[in-house]
C-alpha cells in the first residue's frame, strides 16, 4: 500500500486535454505581449473550452442585459481573461472527473464537484460586484479547490486496493491526507494567478506565503464557512420561523445571499456540467 500511495503521490501528473489547454492559456495570459487575438486563436483550439466559454458569457452572471455572445472573441472582450481561465479549468476538471466513472470514486467526485461549483458561487458573491478582479479570482479559486481530489481518484481507479467495492474508506483516506496537497502542487504546476496557488497552499499548510493573497484567502474563508448555511440547512418557513442570519450579515442580507446563491448556482452548474451524470 505503501509503495502504490507513493506512486500516485510522485508520478508524473498525466494532464487530459483540458489541464494542457489550462496550462497553454496560463502562459498566453501572463505574456504582456500577448492580444485579445491571440487568446481567441489559443481557445478556439479547443472547442469544449469555447462552449464553456459561450455559456458562461451568455449567462445572467456575467450578462445581465441579455445581449446574446455569439462569437468567442466577444466573450472574451464580456467575461474578461479570468473567465477565459475559469472556462478552460472548468473543462479541465470535467474531464477529470468523466475519468472517475469507475470503482467507488463515482460519488467522491461527485460530491467534490457540487462543493467546488458551491464554493465557487458563494466566494464570487461574497466578493461583491464592487471589487469585479478579486471576484473572478475566488470564483476560480472555488472551481479548481477540489483539482486534487479528482486526479487522485482518478489515478487511483488503476489499483484495486484503492478503487475495489470495498474500499472506498481506504481511498476517502487518501483523499483526507493528500488532496489539499496535490491540488496545491498541480496548481503551481499549471501556472494558476499567484494568489490563487498561495491560498491553496495555506489550506494545506496552515500559513500564508503572500500578503497580496490576503483578501482572497478571507473570502474563500468566509465562503468555507458559510457554504453549509446557505445551500444545506432548512430555510426558515411560515410568518413565525426566525429569519436565517449569516455571520456578519443581518437576515435581509443572509436572506438574499441565500436567494441568489441557489440561482446562480443552478445556472453555473448548467454552464460548466461538461458530460454531466
């Protein structure tokens, strides 16, 4: 067991389509030199990206007027190069997760990809539309939180003393142990914004390597903390039922944080469901 952990811990990390379009988009984007042009031609390469893309730019989140975005280039000029990133990753970890329908990973993907879409919805909202860079950062933030979750599973789904009927507890503990890890490390290695990678990396080892980071580490926290509340717990009924208060929100707010984090979570899950089960 030992040996095998070691193994999918240290090998080479064998990107599907979508992480090598994720890492082609990284070094494009971080390029001063580089134009509009030349992210739509890197896209358009990729056509799940581009249906994402489209999606994405077409839903109410991003285009509250309406204005149907037919064309990629015009997307990209809508959603901005950080959306372009949420897109590609979106697509990454899709594939990812199609690669876990097999042994008893099915449902531990499952359940990783609602708490990212969640977690990404909520962070975005929490962000506030006043601060539109620090949004599209937790946004993402959120999508690719679980990225080390789906490539273990999947790794894992080639041993049969990790993928058997009867072991799911033996790969949930995997997952518990290195998860955050690996989705520090493929982060880095994929070359996600820099805050972004240093807030993966202070879940994993408790501190944080970047004050610039800060803000964005507070949201996803804050984010964390209130997922539970928001998308799980009984919402209050009837004249007499206490109004719902998130921390640090009066019940007006927490009422309708709750309001428009269950439609945009719906509409981001149809955005981004590539291959969906």
């Amino acid at each position: 067991m030992v040996a095998v952990e070691h193994d999918l811990l240290a090998g080479d990390a064998q990107f599907p389509t979508g992480l090598k379009v994720l890492a082609a988009l990284r070094r494009v984007l971080d390029d001063p030199d580089s134009s509009a042009s030349d992210v739509t031609t890197l896209v358009n390469a990729e056509p799940l990206v581009v249906a994402r893309l489209l999606r994405l730019a077409n839903c109410a989140t991003f285009n509250p007027a309406g204005v149907e975005v037919l064309s990629v280039e015009h997307a990209i000029q809508r959603v901005g190069f950080n959306m372009v990133r949420t897109a590609a990753a979106a697509v990454a970890i899709a594939q990812l997760r199609v690669l876990t329908d097999t042994g008893c990973g099915v449902e531990l993907a499952d359940a990783a990809w609602l708490r990212s879409v969640r977690l990404s919805v909520l962070a975005r909202l929490l962000a506030g539309t006043r601060q539109a860079a620090l949004a599209d950062e937790a946004g993402l933030c959120g999508l690719v939180s679980e990225l080390g979750t789906f490539y273990l599973i999947q790794r894992a789904a080639r041993y049969p003393s990790y993928s058997g009927p009867t072991q799911r507890p033996v790969l949930q503990d995997l997952l518990v142990r290195h998860a955050a890890s690996t989705t520090a490390r493929l982060a880095a290695t994929l070359g996600l914004p820099d805050a972004i990678v240093a807030v993966l990396r202070a879940w994993h080892e408790g501190g944080l390597d970047s004050e610039a980071a800060r803000p964005l580490l507070e949201c996803m926290r804050r984010a964390v903390q209130a997922m539970p509340l928001v998308f799980d717990a009984p919402q209050p009924a009837g004249p007499d039922a206490a109004p719902l208060a998130l921390p640090g929100m009066a019940a007006p707010e927490s009422a309708d944080l709750v309001r428009q984090a269950g439609q945009a979570l719906q509409e981001l899950l149809a955005a981004l469901d590539v291959g969906g089960r």
